[in-house]
C-alpha cells in the first residue's frame, strides 16, 4: 500500500501538526496538543465543539473558526477521540455559556462525549445534539439509529452561526435537534478505502459494481449494484433520500460531497444531476455546497446530501464564516 506518510503510527499526529501550522489564522492547538481550538475564543459565547476519528477531513478540523466550531477533538484513524481529549477542549473554550457537542451518532462517539460530558457537569452547563443524517443506517433496522455523516457539516455551520449571535445553549440544542428529521445523506462508492495501520481496503468491488449506501468508516453499504452512468446513480440516492426526509420547511440546500478520491468534475457533474432530478420532485434548491468536505480517507465515491431549511436558519447558513474549509462573508 503506497501512502504519503512516513509511519501509519505517526500518520494522524504529524497530518494534524501541519493542518494546524498551515491554517495559523485560524486554529491553535489546545493544551498538550489535546484537540485544535479556534485562535481568538469570544467571552460569553456558548462554546461549540465537535470531534471524531481521523480520516474524514477536512472534517471536523476543517470547520473551526468564526461562524462555526469553537475546537475539534481528533481521534486515531477512524476512531472516536477519548473523554480527556473532550474534557480538555470543554475546559479550555466555555468562556461563560456553556457549551453544545456536536457528536456524529457512532457508538464510541456517542459513549466518549457522553462520559466527558459527565466528567464535566460539575464545572459546565453542558448539551448535546446528535447529528444523525445517513439513510443507511436506519434501512438496517438494527437499532442503532442513523449514523452522523456529511449532513453534520450543516448542523455545526448552522450552531456556530446562532452561537455568534450568542443564542443561548438551550435555544442552541432545540435548532439542532430540529434539524434532525430535515437533513438526509446516501452515500455511493466506487472503490473501498485503504486503511495505513491495517494495510488492507475495508472492501473491494469488481470493475464494473458499485456500493451503495456506504458509511465514511469504509463501511459497506446494503447492496452491491452493476455500475450505471451517473444520472441513475444520482436519481436512486436522490429518491431515497426523498422517500425519507421531512419537508417541514420548504427550501432546499443541496451537498454533494467527496468521500477522498472523486475530483470536482465528476462531483459538479452529479450535482447537475441531482439539481435536475431533485425538481422533477418539486424541491426548491435555494443554497448549494459541492466539494469534499466529509471523506472515508481515499474512497472513490459521493454523497448526496439535502436539508429543508427555513428562512431564518438560512440567514445563519448564510452569515459570515471564516475557517479552514468553509469561507463566505468575511
């Protein structure tokens, strides 16, 4: 397995290193180098934080700064970062109001921020929102509920706006849990993903199928499908998507996202597609993001990702954002 990386141990500490050293104007490491924090935190503001395992950037570091994440923890590859980690970034950001979680619905990611949220309590007035968007998880029927996937992005871009117009924590937690039935993903793959501590890909596909339903942890998905050209593809995560979501806002903001290894040209073509498809359904795509954003490491693949927002929510996704990844306004 040929990576750019001098040891798979070091993979993850010497990459976040040279994010941190690259994007100064943004972020600094916390202390002991526990998880990455905006550079200038704003007294009285809740505190937004997010976090998971390395592997799917640029998030979440990607996302700290003004308009959005207040620090991010970062585990091992695929990995949930550890309570320590998340106590150190509570600690370190609340500067008065407390502060919101942002956690992806995985299970060790859920049992480590919980734990560091009980860890914490007693110093902090502390909320949890569960982002919880991906289609596959919820088809499977096996209990766990839906996974946090590309449609995180939107609930910490929209948390860290309403947190600079310093809402309050409890406002802030009823806006994400709102948003929970309004935004869905379906993920697509074309390749697995090669893991550097392992050596191996999570799965492999002949040439001519295709993987849908994927997670960003290499996760396969439900099925394995003859490879279609990308109107068929796009036209099933679409309608999935659609079969699922509630439209209790009328006005669509439409992500087509990378997973590691699709080039903007092939994400640009499948949002032409999606944009299409998506009006044949009478949906109205006010605001759009196309990019890579939310990876599996190097997959091949997309997804698909669509949220009904109202109009104040989308003054927030519009406000000004100033981080690594996501910039407008500023």
């Amino acid at each position: 397995m040929k990576k750019f990386m001098n040891t798979a141990q070091t993979m993850v500490a010497e990459s976040v290193e040279g994010f941190v050293r690259a994007h100064e104007e943004f972020v600094v490491f916390g202390a002991e180098r526990k998880f990455i924090r905006r550079h200038h935190l704003v007294p009285g503001k809740v505190a937004i934080i997010s976090g998971g395992g390395a592997g799917h950037e640029p998030m979440h570091i990607g996302f700290v700064g003004h308009g959005m994440l207040d620090a991010a923890c970062v585990g091992h590859i695929f990995t949930s970062p550890t309570p320590d980690q998340i106590v150190s970034a509570i600690e370190e950001t609340d500067t008065g109001a407390g502060c919101l979680l942002v956690v992806k619905n995985y299970d060790g990611d859920v049992m480590n921020f919980e734990m560091a949220a009980e860890m914490a309590s007693g110093r902090h007035r502390i909320e949890m929102v569960l982002a919880c968007d991906d289609i596959e998880t919820a088809r499977a029927g096996d209990g766990r509920g839906r996974r946090g996937v590309a449609g995180t992005l939107i609930t910490e871009r929209l948390l860290g706006a309403a947190a600079e117009r310093c809402v309050p924590i409890a406002e802030l937690k009823a806006i994400g849990d709102s948003l929970s039935s309004r935004i869905r993903s379906m993920g697509v793959a074309l390749t697995g993903v090669a893991v550097p501590h392992t050596q191996r890909t999570t799965f492999t596909l002949g040439p001519d199928e295709i993987e849908m339903g994927v997670g960003i942890h290499g996760e396969p998905g439900h099925s394995r499908e003859p490879f279609s050209n990308v109107d068929t593809i796009v036209r099933r995560l679409s309608e999935t998507i659609l079969s699922d979501i509630s439209r209790s806002a009328d006005k669509g903001l439409l992500l087509v996202n990378g997973l590691g290894g699709t080039p903007p040209a092939e994400l640009y073509l499948a949002y032409n597609s999606a944009l299409g498809i998506l009006s044949e359904h009478g949906v109205r795509i006010e605001r759009s993001l196309v990019g890579t954003y939310a990876t599996s490491l190097d997959m091949q693949g997309l997804s698909i990702t669509l949220a009904f927002l109202t109009d104040e929510e989308l003054s927030l996704w519009d406000s000004p954002v100033a981080t690594a990844a996501l910039r407008w306004g500023c």
